[in-house]
C-alpha cells in the first residue's frame, strides 16, 4: 500500500530535487538517445522491451541493428523468429523478447493498422509491455505526460524519501501526486540519467551528490 509523504513541503522538494538533478547530469540514457535519433514510438517500444535488465550500450546497439533491418511494425510482424533472434541476442532474455517484440508487431499492424497506440490500456494489450513500458512509449515516443517508474526511478525516489513505497506502481502513484503534469515529461530521463551516474543501486555517491542535502538516505547515513 502506498505510504506517501504527501505535504505541501515535500512537493516544494521534489521540485528542488527535480531542478538540482536537471543541473547536475549530462549523460544520456538509451531511450533517449534512440528517441533523438527518430522520433518514433515504434522504435521506443521495442528498444523498451528489449532493455529489460540490459545495460544502456547493448540495447542502443541492438536496437540500432534491429531496426536497420525491420524500421517498422509492418517488417517486425513478417520477420522469422531465429532471424529476429540472432540480431537480439546480445540482450538478456533474448529469446523471450523475441517472441513479444514479433508478437507486438503483429498486433500493433492487425489492430492498430501499424501504429503503435497511444492510451495506457491499449499497450498494455501488446505482448510485453507493462505499465512501465507503456509509460516510456508515452513520454518518449509520444509526448504525452505520464512518469514511467523503472528500477531507478523508484530507487531514487525511496531513499530521498520523496515517497515511501515498495512497488513501482505504488511509486509511480505518489509522484504524480508530488509533480506537476509539466514536469512529468522529465522525471523518467532525469532520474535514470541520475541513478546511472551519482545515484548507484549499489554504493551511490552520495558525497559529490547534488541533493544530498535533501535526502533521508545520506542523512540517515551521516547521523
Ligand atoms: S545523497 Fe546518496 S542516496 Fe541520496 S540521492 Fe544522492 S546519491 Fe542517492
């Protein structure tokens, strides 16, 4: 159940947060750069699924591969399996993700005549995608303001204490509470930048860190 942190003062936080995170990174995420490189939903929802527990690089560099040969639902849906699979295979899962992005192809062209669909419930029809997927194809291939809470996202959030939850989408919840829709366009690729540089899963950084000064975590652990 999500316990959040709901006061006026946290909102002015995550504000704070949001800003000084803004300042402090320069690197780009994956999603980011491939949305750079043609804007265009099909793209970020395949290159989405196939990042699941992938690092940045390799699905840039898959998804580059990929889509130099199938640029489109159309071309996915009539790919062969094993074709698909031996360009995919650098990511994790390589097989199941196969199979879900020839299978999101197929419907996207039988039901949506080959555009990927903007509402949160008709992607979560598409094999392999989940909320946070279909957030991603909304903010970064559509536009449309939503907050995709991934590992990071909901990481970063937690140990600040802008919210107290253990599920994403219990995260997810509570920073649309906290944000203003005009910052929810930037949450995602804001934190994810964050947590890939400064914020780690693992031994964050937190004394060159440009929040901390506003994070329960470090306060916890300087005290
Ligand atoms: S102070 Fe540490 S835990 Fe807190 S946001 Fe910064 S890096 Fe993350």
């Amino acid at each position: 159940m999500t316990q959040q942190v709901s006061s006026q003062a946290n909102s002015v936080r995550a504000r704070k947060v949001l800003a000084l995170i803004e300042n402090s990174v320069s690197n780009k995420t994956a999603l980011a750069n491939i949305r750079d490189k043609a804007e265009d939903p099909f793209r970020i929802l395949i290159s989405t699924i196939l990042s699941a527990r992938t690092r940045d690089q390799v699905t840039e560099k898959v998804s580059d591969m990929l889509f130099s040969k199938y640029p489109d639902a159309d071309s996915l849906a009539k790919a062969n399996f094993s074709s698909v699979a031996k360009i995919v295979r650098p990511v994790n899962f390589y097989k199941g993700k196969t199979k879900k992005i020839i299978g999101a192809s197929k419907l996207i062209v039988s039901k949506y005549r080959g555009v990927v669909p903007r509402t949160y419930e008709e992607l979560l029809e598409l094999p392999g995608v989940g909320r946070k997927t279909a957030g991603c194809v909304l903010v970064y291939g559509y536009k449309v303001s939503a907050i995709p809470v991934d590992v990071h996202v909901h990481r970063i959030s937690n140990r600040i204490g802008l919210v107290k939850t253990k599920k994403p989408e219990d995260t997810e919840i509570a920073l649309r509470e906290l944000y203003d829709e005009k910052d929810w366009l930037a949450v995602n690729e804001l934190f994810v930048s964050f947590g890939q540089t400064i914020c780690l899963p693992v031994n964050p950084r937190c004394e060159i860190c440009p929040v901390n000064f506003l994070c329960n975590y470090y306060a916890a652990k300087v005290n």
